[in-house]
C-alpha cells in the first residue's frame, strides 16, 4: 500500500512550481490589472498569463481557476480594508473624527489596492450571486453600517446638519470617494492622505454644523 503523505510525481511538480509569496503577489497585482481594465468576463486566463510573461497552462500550477484568482485579489483587499476601518471604529472617536478615518483610510486603500477596488465597483453586484463570493454581500452590509451609523451619530450630536438625510449623504461619499480608483494613480503628485484631506474639506463645509 502507497504511502498516502508522499506525493504523487504530479502533485510534486505543482507544489515546486507554486510561487514564493513575492512571485504570488506579482501574479495577483496582474491578474487585478487585467480584470480592472478588460472586466471579469472578458478575460482569459491565457491573457492573464502572457501579461505575466508566462505560457497560460502554467499559471494553473498557482491558481486552480480564473475565479480563484479573483477571489484571493477580492478577499485580500477587503481584509485589509476591514483591519483598518474596524481600527478607526473601534478608536471611540467622535463622528467627525470618525468620518475624517474612514475617507482616509478609504484613500489609503485606493493607494493600495487600486485595481481591486475597481473591479469591486464594477463586478460585485453579479459576483455576490454566487455562492463562492457571498462574502461581498456581508461586507457590504457592514460597510453601509459603518457609515451610516457615523453619520446618524453626528446628526444626534449635532456635529453634522439636523437636516442632513443621511442615507443619500451616504450614498454620495461613498461613491464619490470609490470612483476615485478609476483616475488615481499611486505614485502621483498627492499623497492619498492630502487627497482625503482635501475631499473632505469640500464634503464637511456642506454637512458641518457651522459653528460661528
């Protein structure tokens, strides 16, 4: 009887040609690219491959499927993304204080996780339908959560406008903050933190309590 701890000459193989963890990366960042620019749907793992300067059967000896890919490069950002927003929710700041983290930190991700965050734009509506990526829709209730409770703690407190409606306020930051993976470009001449600095100069003068 075979040892069944001993792999298989095949098993072997796919094991010594898996990537270190820099090499893994690199693949992902790649990968993250082409799904940002040509969309989930439209892109082969061959064209993946030959981005990544490697034959199209090879990359399977990393990743057992296209939707595995997207999946770590999707998973991968959001655990981040949630290391740093339950940080700041968890700082019991005020809710100014509070909403000035959260759009840091979410231009922090975009710095970070650029390609990411463009294809959860545009692909996470039809890909929280599957079972595989059901992650997505509980992040997104907790995101909205997140939000939304900061903005009704700073309309009790009266940081923010009594007449503030909350939800549309939410829905405008949020996506005014996001649509910012498809022009921002790490690298550039703004930090994301002069970025998110200025954002909110503009957002907080038209929901801030003026106080003179």
């Amino acid at each position: 009887m075979p040892n069944s701890s001993k792999p298989t000459s095949k098993q072997a193989t796919k094991q010594a040609a898996r990537p270190g963890p820099a090499r893994r990366r690199e693949l992902l960042a790649t990968a993250a690219e082409v799904f940002a620019a040509q969309g989930y749907n439209a892109t082969t793992v061959r064209k993946i491959a030959d981005e990544a300067g490697m034959l199209a059967g090879s990359l399977y000896y990393h990743f057992d499927s296209k939707e595995a890919i997207l999946d770590e490069i999707l998973a991968s950002f959001l655990t981040e993304l949630w290391e740093g927003y339950d940080a700041v929710l968890a700082a019991d700041l005020g809710p100014r204080e509070t909403l000035k983290a959260l759009v840091t930190e979410s231009f922090r991700e975009i710095d970070r996780h650029r390609a990411a965050v463009a294809i959860y734009q545009k692909e996470s509506h039809h890909l929280a339908e599957q079972p595989r990526f059901g992650y997505l829709v509980e992040s997104q209730q907790k995101f909205e959560k997140a939000w939304l409770g900061t903005l009704e703690r700073g309309v009790a407190a009266r940081a923010f406008r009594a007449d503030l409606d909350v939800r549309l306020t939410y829905r405008f930051v949020r996506d005014t903050v996001w649509v910012a993976a498809s022009w921002y470009r790490p690298g550039g001449q703004h930090s994301p933190e002069e970025i998110a600095r200025q954002y909110l100069s503009m957002v907080l003068d038209g929901i801030a309590v003026d106080e003179t």
